[in-house]
C-alpha cells in the first residue's frame, strides 16, 4: 500500500470508529435520561413509526412465506368465528362491531381487520396469530393454541372483507345457526 493511501485508509477506520463510538453514546444517553417519550397518547416520530411499520411487515411476509397455507373450508370458517369473537374482536372489531373502548386506547391502534385484511395473504394472517407482533400489544396466540385451531382463525378473518353486518352477527349465537351459510 502506498503511504498515502495508508493514511487515507486509517482515517476512514478513525472516522468509523468515532460515528459508532458516538451512536452508542447517543443510544445510551436516549436509554439512561428518560429524554425518550414511552406515553401511548403519544406516536413515535414519522421516521420511528415509518421504520417499525416497513420493518414488521416486511419481516412478516419473509417468514410466512415458508408457510404452507391448507385448504380454508366453510368449517374451519365456522370454527374461527367463534375464536374470533372471543380473542381478537376486543381489538380489530368486526363487520357492524367497533372494537373495545381500552383498545381505543393502544398505540399502535390495532386496525379494524375487515379493512385491512385484503393487503395480508392467508399466511400471513396465520404468521400473525401464531406468533404476534413484538412491542405493539399484537399478542402470540401459538404458545396457547394449536396450528389447526389457528388456521380456523385464519379462514374465518380472510372471510371478513365482504362480510355484512347480519352475517357477522349470526356467528354470534355460538351454536350452529350461523355456520356455513
Ligand atoms: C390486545 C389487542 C389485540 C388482540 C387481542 C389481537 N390483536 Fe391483532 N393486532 C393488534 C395490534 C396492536 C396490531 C398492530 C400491530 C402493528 O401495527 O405493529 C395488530 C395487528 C394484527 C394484524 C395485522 C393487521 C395490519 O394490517 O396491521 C392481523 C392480521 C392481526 N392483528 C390478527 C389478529 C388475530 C387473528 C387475533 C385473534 C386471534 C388478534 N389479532 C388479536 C392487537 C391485537
């Protein structure tokens, strides 16, 4: 290597050096000071909420990719609706239902799943319920719930996009009223 070039490539590794010497410093300083607004009345800046938007689904659609979605019958869509209404209603609503006043609260807001199912694949939804969204109130429904029960959860949601109100509601009775129709 000529001097030169050693010299240009030594200050390179200083200047490196110093930029994550400063970043921990700032990480630190952001973990001990308190500086960091936690509230949930509160979103993170635009370029924080942007970053953990884009990451979780991007990370989402990479590992459910490696799911194989079953075929989703009118049983297994009467089987979740139960489910549904009893674990994830409270949060994401349903057709003609808002969901609970404290999930009115949480930040991130939990959608209203009829509205946004239709960007998510079957896959996907089932990824979600399975394994939850770390640090957004997302619970993991697979440590308590078995793959089978989850993919009825799946076919019911996938269902909920061009569900009415009536429809929704007559899988309300828990008995076999509303099935398959
Ligand atoms: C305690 C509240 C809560 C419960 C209960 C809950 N979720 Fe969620 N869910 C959330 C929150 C909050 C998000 C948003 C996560 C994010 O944006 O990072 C979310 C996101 C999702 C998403 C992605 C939607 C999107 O576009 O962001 C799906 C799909 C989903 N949940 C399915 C379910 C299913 C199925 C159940 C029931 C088995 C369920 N959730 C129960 C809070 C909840």
């Amino acid at each position: 290597m000529q001097p030169k070039t050693r010299q240009l490539a030594k200050g390179a590794a200083v200047g490196l050096l110093a930029i994550i010497l400063i970043s921990l410093v700032v990480v630190v300083w952001v973990a001990y000071s308190g500086a960091y607004n936690v509230a949930a009345t509160q979103d993170h800046q635009p370029i924080v909420r942007w970053t953990l938007e884009t990451t979780m689904k991007n990370s989402v659609s990479d590992r459910a990719g490696a799911v194989q979605t079953p075929v989703l019958n009118d049983a297994m869509v009467a089987g979740g609706a139960v489910r549904y209404q009893a674990m994830c209603e409270h949060c994401h609503g349903g057709p003609g239902v808002e969901k609970s006043e404290w999930a009115q609260g949480m930040l991130p807001q939990p959608p209203h799943l009829p509205d946004v199912v239709s960007e998510w694949k079957s896959n996907e939804v089932f990824w979600l319920a399975k394994h939850g969204v770390r640090m957004s109130g997302m619970p993991a429904f697979g440590p308590t719930h078995s793959d089978d029960e989850l993919w009825e959860i799946t076919a019911f949601v996938m269902r909920l996009p061009g569900m009415t109100t009536s429809e929704y509601a007559r899988f309300d009775t828990g008995d076999s009223a509303g099935q398959g129709h």
